[in-house]
C-alpha cells in the first residue's frame, strides 16, 4: 500500500525541511510506502536550494507562481499511490492526524476525507475575521452541494487515487479556490466523505501566513462557480 503526500510550497525555506522530516517520520498507523511529491510554486527565496538538498522526494518545480491550485493539480499528476494527501508547508497541520485520515479509507466507509479544525483537540484561532470567513464559506458551500462539513476551507484532505484521478484534469482553479473545488467535485461525483478531527496551530501573517480577506471573497465565486455554473 502507497501513500502519495503531495506539498505545495511556495516561500517556505523556513519551514520546508521541518515539514518533510516530519512527514516522513510520521506513523499511519499500519505500515505503508509513502511518495513524497513536493511542487515548488516559483519561490523567490531560498526555498528551491533548500529542496534540491533533500533526497528521497519527487521535485516538481513550476517556472513561475501560479497559486496553491496550480500546485495541487501537478502534484495530483504526479501521483502513483493507491492513496493521495494534501500537506500543506507551513506547519500549521500536525502529521500525527495521519492515522485518523487514512482510516476510514482503510475500513472502505469513506472514499474521501476531510480535516476539521474546529473539532480537534488542539487548534489557534488567531484572526477571529477568518474563523468567521470561514463559517460563512462552510455555509455556503454545504448549502450548494448538500454535504455537511464543518470545515470546507481545510488544508488536509485525503482521497483515495481513483477519486483524484477522476477530476484531476478538470481543475482549474489556479490560487486557493482550490479548495471549494475539490469539495464541489467530491460532490458532484457522488463520492463518501468523512470528516475527522484535526489539531490546527494556525500561523500570523507576520510568521508567513498567505490566504487574505481577498481570497475568502473569491472563494464566495468560487463556491458559486463550481456548483452552480460550471458542470
């Protein structure tokens, strides 16, 4: 059994190296052959250098910024596990979470699933703003797609290869829309979610934080969108 990590990153030379021992080290509860794939999204500092420095990962280095998305997608291709997870490079998620997401996969009870923040033993909410952004995005996307998350806008998501492979040439969002994206196709495509509980050590802005007030406004199209408008 494989189990393909897919790292977006872009600036983080702070924290990348962190993030890959970590998930390396990290148990998932049965044993299991892990593909680290890191896409670097065009870093302009010293991100890149510090990547070709680490051996054992599948590099992916796009030529310019294109958005988390962009990055996602790519990683998606690149992927040969009979499981795909999204780990995020800013140390915001906790890689111990990894048994609780691979499980319901394992038991066959779900065919994807999904972090939540809000419910796991530890988690910071440092901008109330966003943990309202956040609700009303939920909201709005579970009222579109008629799932019931508690956490849309969640970096951890876990799928199994057959779920990704059959959207992944379809994506087209391009910066953070990928996430009400992913959970669009999810729906349309009729698949089992489960949602677990995820710790959640959120960073400021100052500490390299990127999503803004503007992404959660286009995130509201986003939603719109890929539920509404485009099949």
């Amino acid at each position: 059994m494989k189990v393909s990590i897919v790292i977006p990153v872009y600036n983080e030379e702070k924290t990348v190296r962190s993030v890959i021992d970590a998930v390396r080290a990290a148990s998932f509860g049965v044993p299991v052959e892990r593909e680290i794939i890191v896409v670097d999204d065009g870093s302009q500092d010293k991100t890149e250098s510090a990547l070709k420095e680490i051996s054992d990962i599948k590099l992916i280095m796009l030529e310019k910024n294109q958005g988390k998305g962009a990055a996602v997608k790519r990683g998606f291709f690149e992927a040969t596990g009979d499981f795909v997870l999204i780990q995020d490079a800013d140390l915001e998620y906790d890689v111990k979470d990894y048994p609780k997401l691979l499980k319901p996969l394992l038991d066959g009870s779900a065919d994807v699933v999904f972090g939540n923040r809000f419910h796991g033993e530890k988690h910071t909410v440092i901008y109330f703003r966003n943990y309202l952004g956040n609700k009303f995005l939920t909201f709005l996307s579970n009222l579109l797609t008629g799932l019931k998350l508690g956490d849309m806008e969640v970096g951890y998501k876990m799928f199994r290869k057959d779920v990704v492979d059959s959207f992944k040439e379809k994506l087209v969002s391009k910066r953070f829309g990928i996430e009400p994206e992913l959970v669009a196709r999810v729906a349309r495509g009729k698949w089992r979610v489960f949602e677990v509980p995820v710790n959640y050590y959120s960073r400021t802005y100052e500490d390299g934080k990127k999503i803004g007030v503007w992404d959660g406004i286009k995130a509201i199209f986003a939603i719109i969108y890929f539920n509404v408008l485009r099949k």
